[in-house]
C-alpha cells in the first residue's frame, strides 16, 4: 500500500454519482457529530424519502469481484527466515508479525497462533499483544523515527530486519514502562533467536540511534518535534522528524487558522482536496500513523485540532466494552459480581453495557461460564436497539458473524420467534451457534450465502439487521490492520455491495416492515449516499433515523440507519 497515495473520494458505486458529502444526520446517540436530539436514542424520525428519481443510474448487479483484501501490501515480507516457536513476549509479537506480513493476513489470525505454538505464559501476553497491535497501528510513525536514525536507505534493508527495527523503536518511544537497555538488548538479541548473527550489529546502533532521539520532555501540542503519544500527551523529540504543521517554518500564527486558510486545489485524480503546503496533513498522516489518503478525505469534513482528536483516539487503548446479558442477569448484579472479586468496573451510557478500564482475560471474567455478558463496544450495541425486535418476530441478520450483533437481537427477543443469521464466510458463521450456546439463546439459525446476498432467505421478514461489510474507518483502533488494507477505489466497490445487500434486504421484508443499515465506517459514501440510493431503487422504503457516530465520544465511530416499508393499509 503507498502511504502516501492521495486518492480520489468513490462515487458511491455503479448505482450513481460521486457525492461529496454525507446527507442529513439524525445526530441522536453519544458520539454524534451534527443535529439535534442528544443523549442515547436521539435522532431525525421524521419518515423521508431518498432524493428525486433521475438522479442515479441502474442499480448495481450481482457479480463477483475479486476482494480488496487480498491486496499485498507494499512492505510485505517476501522471504522470511525460519521462526522457531516464541517462548517470550518480543520472540512472539516478531514471528506474529512476521507471519503476518508474508502471508498479508490479519496479524490477530496469527497472534493467537504464535501464542499457542510457544505456549506463551499468561503474564506475557499483554505485552505481546500490545507490541503486536502497537506496531502495526503507528507503522508511520516508527518508519519516520526509522528514517531518521537508519544510515541506509530503507529498500538497502531486509524487510524482516526493518520489522525488527520498528519492533524495537516501538518500545523505546511508545510503548511506557520499557526500559531502554531492555528494549535494545531485548531485540538484538531476536536477531540471534532468528539465526541472523549479522542483524546484530546494525540493529544495535540504530536502536542507540532512536534513544538519542527521545527525549523525557513534554511538548504543548504539534510541531515538528512533537512525537504523540496517547491520551493527548506529546513526547518532544531532540530533532524535527515530521512535517512542519503550522504553514511556514516562521509561522506563528494558529495551526487551526493555517489548516483553514490552506489552498484548495484540483488533484490528478480530478477531485478538490486541500494544497498540504503547510504540511498540516502530513504531519497528521506521519505522527498520527494515518495513510495520506484518509486524512486529505478526512480534512474536507474535519478541521485540523479535530484530525489530531481522531489520531489520538485511534492509538490510545479504549474501555473495553461488555453487553450484559439481560436474560441472565442485570447490570447492577454483574457489577456487584465484579467487585467482589476485585475488578474495577463501571456502568457505561447504555442500560446494558459495563466498562472495564484496565486489561483482562475475558473468559477469566466472574460470569463468563455463565453467559452473563459478551464484549461488545457501545457504538456497535446500539445497532440491535435501534432496530427493536419483538419476542415472536421472524428475524434476519446479514452479515452477522461472529454473532454479537445476532446474540443481542435474540435477547431483545427474549429468545421467542425466528432469527436467521447469514454471512459470507462459513468459518466465521460457525462462531455464532457457539456464542449463542454460551449465552443461552435457542432460536437462531445459520445460514452461508454470497458476500453480495444474491442467495440470502426469501423471507418475508418483520425486521432485518445489515452490519454491512465496510471500510472500518470508525474502528481504525480497535482493528489495526484495517487503515493499511484498505485503498480509496475500495471505497466505491464496497458501496456497491453495500447497496445490493440494503436491496436484495428490501425486498425481502414485509410490508412495515423495519431494517437497520449499520456500518462500522465514517464515510459518507459507505452510509448516507446508499441509504439515500437504496430509498431511489425502492421508493417503498421510508428513512426513519440516521445516527452518524463520530469516534472519541466514549465509544467508536460509525452509522446506523433505520428504515421501513409502508405498510398496506
């Protein structure tokens, strides 16, 4: 993947037109951007229709079409040395993301395997998983600390030595709690565990290069110097590394009136996006650990100390998330299970949900055996709220692998009716009997179809939830991988598939039907236009509520629409 590729916006698919920005927003929900409402359940119910006919194409067919994700990366480890079984945490976080990068799988598919292969002891996996995690998500920000302490280019260095070099900038710079000889000694000495004597030398003196690099200081906010941490903490550096933010090296004007006063230009791509000649988005991009791509798209909608915001939340380790189980238990009873056994927890904004600030094993927690509760962030639990099944209702869920979304539309169900649950990949769906099983629910079903939902149950049905397949640009934290797999003219290939899953969906409810489009994505071609084109295809379908969550308000970002059919009268 080039970083620094700045892509056109996507036309929200084969239906119609490229649309620039993102319709109207009901805003209701913590984490809303814009409108009225406030608070849990707010939002824009007035029935509306999508725009007036004449305004988009035909609708998109059923066909398939290679899956970005099979994409290679532009770092991807071509040749990789023997990995012997991990038996610390650095060994395993090296081979995992190793094995990631040559296979250009999800690194947390290979986590878990690396564990597991050298029976890690339980007291070292956290710090594997977040060196894991941690390199893969700041990738940008380790190459331009990399850059300025490596006495090579990087193309003169072997890609399984530069990702034993980002391993070890890593803990130097981002990772708290590591001490220096530690961190050096540590991941020398992997190069060794490898069989690659000859790494030694090289890693050592540029890891020595990076301490040089950081320093103990604070710094206020952005600058050249400034190396973000998390939390809104900046770690000032002994040499500028990153692109000047505020205009001009003489600027001393505010970096937000600098963003704002930016040129505005026509790129090759045809597109307006602003003119970086402040170096505002590529300071975001490199300190951030952003692809360019995103934060020019970003930058037309968000002003600059918003883009920082975002950065932040992206790298910082959010509260983990629990759904209480409200056919086991409640709330209050599973918080007081907790505290009798010394775990720190707090109710979160919805009725069900619980916060755990502090890392833990889920299956260790006091009513896990007992399918009291499942890990689910806030923003996703308001999918299944929003679209309020009925005990007794027939029931479908697209896309719902591994079935936390399912699980929650059963118990809204109290377990009583009919709830289909289909999905693409067969693996995956066999994860939801399994959930279901643990938490008690009986009554739902599984069923494999076509990522495009050409074969998807005839119905009809009273309610259907879509957690359409996405960009994931709302969970760039929580899922690392995801803002380096996925390229702009994905975009427009993933609103097409978006639209005929919303259609094929449409046409398979009953009049009066209700169905609730939910994405995990901040992007208006992904949300609003496709809401807004499927209302086109289907003049039946009314817009009921719009939710655009925006990420940082206590929970992660995305959108959730509901819509219905007219009933017959």
């Amino acid at each position: 993947m080039t970083e620094s590729q700045q892509g056109g916006r996507a036309g929200g698919g084969n239906y119609g037109r490229g649309r620039s920005g993102g319709g109207r927003s009901g805003g209701g929900g913590y984490g809303s951007r814009r409108g009225g409402g406030g608070g849990y359940g707010g939002g824009d119910r007035r029935p509306r229709r999508g725009p007036p006919r004449g305004q988009y194409g035909q609708p998109p067919r059923f066909e398939q079409r290679p899956r970005f994700e099979t994409r290679e990366p532009e770092d991807r480890v071509v040749s990789m040395p023997p990995v012997p079984p991990g038996k610390t945490a650095r060994q395993v976080a090296l081979a995992t993301l190793l094995a990631a990068a040559y296979s250009n799988d999800y690194v947390n598919e290979h986590l878990e395997t690396e564990i597991t292969r050298g029976a890690l002891p339980s007291i070292e996996r956290p710090l594997a998983t977040e060196l894991v995690f941690g390199v893969v998500r700041r990738k940008n920000t380790l190459d331009a600390l990399l850059a300025a302490a490596v006495n090579r280019p990087r193309e003169n260095v072997e890609p399984a030595l530069w990702m034993l070099l980002r391993l070890g900038a890593y803990q130097l710079s981002l990772c708290d709690g590591v001490a220096d000889y530690a961190a050096i000694s540590e991941t020398v000495e992997l190069g060794r565990w490898l069989g690659r004597d000859d790494w030694t030398g090289f890693a050592n003196g540029c890891l020595r290069s990076i301490t040089r690099l950081i320093t103990e200081q604070s710094i206020d906010g952005p600058s050249p110097f400034a190396l973000p941490l998390t939390a809104g903490r900046y770690r000032r550096l002994s040499q500028p590394i990153f692109a000047n933010p505020f205009g001009s090296p003489t600027s001393r004007g505010s970096v937000d009136s600098e963003f704002k006063n930016s040129e505005i230009e026509v790129n090759q791509q045809g597109r307006k996006g602003r003119r970086d000649s402040g170096g505002s988005l590529s300071y975001i991009s490199k300190a951030f650990s952003l692809p360019y791509w995103i934060v020019e798209r970003w930058s037309e909608r968000f002003d600059f100390e918003e883009l920082c915001r975002l950065g932040f939340w992206f790298n910082t380790p959010s509260p983990l998330s629990l759904r209480v189980n409200r056919l086991r238990t409640d709330r209050d009873a599973l918080l007081a299970k907790f505290a009798e056994a010394g775990i720190v927890a707090r109710a979160g904004d919805l009725p069900t949900s619980i916060r755990l600030d502090s890392p833990t094993r889920i299956d260790q927690l006091p009513g896990f055996a007992e399918g009291e509760f499942v890990v689910q962030d806030e923003s996703a639990q308001q999918a299944a709220e929003l679209l309020a099944p009925n005990p007794g209702q027939t029931v479908l869920d697209l896309c719902a692998a591994p079935g936390t979304k399912t699980t929650h539309l059963a118990e809204l169900m109290r377990n009583e009716g009919r709830l289909i649950a289909t999905d693409s990949s067969e693996s995956r769906l066999k994860l939801v009997p399994q959930n279901a099983e643990r938490l008690g629910l009986s009554i739902i079903e599984t069923a494999v179809v076509t990522l495009e939902g050409a074969d998807i149950p005839a119905g009809p049905f009273e309610a259907i939830l879509i957690d359409a397949p996405c960009s994931n640009t709302g969970v760039l934290g929580k899922r690392p991988d995801a803002r380096w797999r996925i390229q702009p003219e994905d975009l427009e290939e993933l609103s097409r598939i978006q639209l005929l899953l919303l259609l094929a969906a449409a046409d398979r409810l009953k009049p009066g039907g209700r169905i609730v489009y939910s994405t995990c994505s901040i992007e208006p071609d992904e949300n609003t236009s496709v809401v807004e084109a499927a209302c086109h295809f289907r003049p039946k379908l009314q817009i009921i509520e719009q939710r655009e969550l925006i990420p940082g308000c206590n929970a992660d970002g995305g959108f959730q629409c509901l819509l219905r059919t007219e009933a017959i009268v």
